[in-house]
C-alpha cells in the first residue's frame, strides 16, 4: 500500500520512487481508477453532438464509441507500464527522457493544460449541484450561488487529492458500483421511453465525420496519458503488463460506451443539449426527479473524483517543475486557478460545449507530442535509475548535456508544431486545418506519430553515468507479460 502515517491514510510520498517493500498494489484496483475517471455527464453531451453536429447514425456511435477509448486507453495502459517499471510519477520519469533541465518544457505545458481540464470538470460539478438544488427546493442560479457552489467543488476536490492514492481508489470503487447501478436504471428508463423508430431512421452519416468523432471522444482518454504510470508506480515489476492495459482499457470502455450511446438516444428528442450552455440541466428535463437527482449526485462525485485525480498528478507535475512544496500543497494552485477560471467560463463565456470541445483538441495535441517522445524511449528502456530521477544537479545521469536531452526536446517541440499546424478550433486555425487530417480532427494523431517517428531516428543521448546501484530495474521476464 502507499506511504501512510501510521494513523492516517494520506499519503505521504512525493515524487521519489516506491521501494519494492511498499509495492503492494494490485492490477484489479485500476479498474474502478478508470471507471471513476470517465464518470462525466459531459460524455452524454459528446454522445449528443456525434449525432447533432457529426450527422452520425445510431450504429456509427456505436462503433466511435467503441474505437475511441480502445485507442485512447490502450495507449494510457501502454504508459502506465512505465509506472511499475520505474516506481515514480510519470512526469519524474519524464526526466529520463528530455533530461533534469529539458523536462521542464513539456512538464510545464502539460501542467498548464491541466488547468483547463481541472475548470472543464469544475464547471461540469457546479452545473450539476446547481440542477440539483433547482430540482429539489426550485433554487435557481445566480451569480452568489455559482460562486458557492464553484468553491464547494474546488474545496472537495483539493481534500480528496490532496490524501492521496488510498482516498482516491477508495472513492473510485464506491462511486463505480453506484454509477454502475444507477446507469443502468437510466438505460432502462430510456428503453422503455424512447421512439426507436426515430433513432434507427436516422440517415448514416460520412466515414469522414465517423473519424472524426472518434478523435473527439479519444481526445479525452489521451489527456489521462502522462498521468497512467502516476497510478501504478504501486504495482510489484513482476505485474502483468498485458493485464495493466486490459484493466485499463475495460475500465474505462466500460462507462464510455453506453454513456456516448445515452447521450445519442437523448438527442433525438432533445438536440439542443448538444449546444447547451449548461451542459447538465437536460438531465432534469428527460428523466424523472426520482432518477435524475440521485443520478446527478452520483455523476457530482464522479466528476469530483475526475478532478481529485488530475489535481493527485498535477502536484507531482508541480514539483518537477521546482515548486518545492509538499505534493498536497502543490495542488492547491491548481485548485485556485480551477476556481478563478471557472467563474470566468460560467459567467462570461457564452458556449460551454464550444470552449470544451476546443479546449480538449489543443489539450490532445500538446499532451500528444510528450506520448511519442515517451512512448519510443519506454520501448528501449527496461530500468529508471532512481537517484538520478531525483537527483536535479549536474551529477544526475539524466543531466545529459547541459540538462537536455536535445533529441527528444527536438522531437517533441518539431511534433508539437506540426500538430498546431493541422488543429482548428474556435478561436485557432493552423494553416493545414482544411487537409483531410485537420478536418476529421486527427491532429493529435500525426502529433504522436510524428515524435515518435523522429525520436526514434535521433541518435539516443548517452547518460552522464551509468546506473548505479539505485537503479529501479523490471526483471527481463516482467517486460513481455
């Protein structure tokens, strides 16, 4: 189990990789760890705009809704193998790669996207404990209540982070079986409720807009990327490899699927919610007060538990930028710019779905050029040196030259332009956005590829030193599970 006071179930360690004595964790305790990180009523209005906006068919969402998180969290998995390889945060293994200095670029870009997501999931929660409170006592919102309600989020959510790996896996299988119960009420609800003969008439859409729509729905799996190995670092070395990314992918597929497909059903009745500006009142308007309410409730902590774990790795991502705090602390940044820029998106903004769907592209792309860069060198390496992990000096094996590892700073920075380059959004258009890749949303796509492919021609950086004594090593065996 994780490092706890002996009273306490906070965690105590920081970036410094897991001693073998302490990896106790077990490959099954991913799945509720995935399942909670897609509990997101936001899935139904993606699920919504397949049909409104991508012109798709039932059958079509089907088949996105399968692909995406296939893709999206088979390379998750594939990631998080670094995890129980190397026994530390992603972003401190990060420093193997793009060396002590050089890992401050992309840890630094990544640190920055999360604010975004963090506010997504803020907003999704305070919209929803606002229909909530509508519901049942016909409080309507205003700006006081956003306020409060904003903050009330934030505040759980920094708790629920801040204890740590123990908290957040408790929490995660908990909310699992109610979502799991209350979803499935939800479906039968629908199937009984629903005009299938107008879902099933509806004309197929392109092939074109079938890609790109499963761009979209994978675009939020690939932000959860940098952050797999921050959930097995507790994993023995000797665990299953091929079992990690099954879990994973289950996991999240799981919740994925029939969510997408609800919120499809949903919009044949109601197409506006593709388009809403509160992407969760809906809710109360299809279903019964007796499902919606405790459905939004359980979905409220869902989207708490969504945030609880961005917010767990982004203070990992803080101190490997310098920010010498402890890691509970480190996420309260992130908690204050969450709180501050959700106010901004629910009283200024004027489109919820369009400033999400826009920031999900560019979150996808910026985490993508990372995926390649570390995907590659994961592949040749079998061992972390954990001293140097933790070393930021000039003494650090992974200082290289002048603290960059100039291959893969190349790499990822050449992916990242060449990403931008093929992306539009609301407020960005790249100059090759009208090319087929840019109109079906595969930016990311050619990002990930892209570094890859140029990583893996570069000459490799060469150590400062070889490993030492400290090396953190996976026995040859473990590596082909």
């Amino acid at each position: 189990m994780p490092d706890v006071t002996a009273d306490s179930a906070v965690e105590t360690r920081g970036l410094e990789p897991v001693p073998d004595a302490e990896r106790t964790g077990r490959v099954r305790e991913l799945f509720p760890t995935w399942v909670a990180a897609n509990i997101s009523v936001l899935l139904l209005t993606m699920g919504a705009g397949l049909v409104v906006f991508n012109g798709l068919n039932f059958w079509q969402v089907l088949v996105v809704g399968l692909v995406a998180p296939v893709v999206s969290y088979g390379i998750v998995g594939v990631i998080s193998i670094a995890g129980k390889r190397g026994g530390a945060p992603g972003m401190a293994l990060s420093r193997a790669v793009f060396g002590q200095r050089g890992n401050l670029f992309p840890g630094a870009l990544i640190w920055v996207a999360r604010w975004g997501w963090e506010t997504i999931n803020a907003v999704t929660g305070a919209y929803a404990l606002l229909t909530v409170l509508d519901l049942l006592f016909g409080i309507r919102s205003n700006t006081a209540l956003i306020v409060v309600t904003l903050l009330l989020f934030v505040a759980c959510t920094f708790v629920v982070s801040g204890l740590g790996i123990n908290a957040l896996r408790r929490c995660s299988t908990w909310s699992t079986y109610l979502f799991g119960a209350f979803s499935v009420l939800v479906l039968v609800y629908l199937v009984a409720n629903t005009d299938w003969s107008a879902v099933f008439a509806k004309p197929a859409g392109s092939t074109a807009m079938m890609v790109a729509g499963i761009g979209t729905i994978a675009a939020g799996g690939i932000s959860w990327v940098p952050s797999g190995p921050d959930f097995t670092r507790y994993l023995p070395r000797a665990a299953s490899s091929r079992a990690l990314v099954g879990t994973t992918v289950g996991g999240a597929g799981i919740v994925v699927v029939p969510m997408v497909l609800m919120g499809a059903v949903m919009a044949v009745s109601t197409p506006d919610l593709a388009s809403a500006q509160d992407p969760v009142s809906f809710i109360g308007e299809l279903l019964p007060a007796w499902i919606s309410v405790p459905y939004l409730l359980i979905a409220l902590v869902g989207m708490l538990l969504i945030n609880s774990m961005s917010m767990y790795s982004a203070g990992f991502t803080a101190q490997t930028l310098g920010i010498r705090v402890p890691r509970a602390w480190a996420v309260s940044v992130n908690a204050v710019i969450s709180l501050v820029f959700g106010f901004l998106l629910m009283v200024v903004a004027t489109s919820f779905i369009g400033s999400f769907i826009s920031f999900l592209t560019l979150l996808a792309v910026a985490f993508s050029a990372w995926i390649g860069v570390f995907g590659v060198d994961m592949l040749r390496r079998r061992s972390y040196d954990a001293t140097a992990l933790m070393d930021t000096g000039r003494t650090s094996a992974y200082w290289y030259r002048g603290g960059f590892a100039w291959q893969a700073m190349a790499a990822w920075a050449v992916a990242l332009v060449a990403g931008l380059l093929l992306t539009k959004v609301d407020w960005f258009a790249g100059p090759l956005a009208s090319s087929w890749v840019g109109r079906n949303g595969l930016g990311w796509a050619v990002t990930i590829v892209v570094a890859a492919l140029l990583y893996a021609v570069l000459p490799r950086s060469a150590p400062v030193a070889a490993a030492g004594p400290a090396a953190v090593r996976e026995p040859v065996g473990a590596a082909r599970r």
